[in-house]
C-alpha cells in the first residue's frame, strides 16, 4: 500500500485508552505485520472507517429498499 506524505504538519493530538488485552492483541499486530509506526496505522484504519462512514451515509436518489432490489448494496 502506497503511504502519502501529509503536507500539513500534524499539531493535534488524542489519546487512546486501552485494556490490557487490547493492548497486548495491538501490540501482537504490529509485531505479526511488522508495524513500527503505529500511529500512522490508527491514523490509516480511523480514517477509512470516517471515510466509509460517510460513503454509506450520503444521500441518494433512491431509498435502501429500491437499491436492495435492483441489487446495488
């Protein structure tokens, strides 16, 4: 997967809170995969989710039922 550059330095900061399983199955992830930047994976897998989100939510001309039936979800 191609990483793109942030031009914009990045100035705000959120904290995480996790369980101790949670953490340990993190920090297996990154080890299995190989992950030394962890930061930029929850930056990567948070935005996508936002960016899915907002896909699924947008409006459309039709509603769910008529697009279940012409097979569009």
């Amino acid at each position: 997967m191609k990483t793109i550059k942030c031009v914009q330095p990045r100035k705000h900061k959120k904290t995480v809170s996790m369980s101790d399983s949670e953490k340990a199955a993190f920090e297996r992830y990154c080890q299995k995969y190989k992950i030394t930047n962890q930061s930029e994976l929850i930056r990567r897998v948070l935005l996508n989710h936002i960016y899915e989100q907002t896909i699924a939510d947008y409006p459309t001309l039709w509603s769910k039922q008529e697009l279940a039936k012409w097979g569009c979800l």
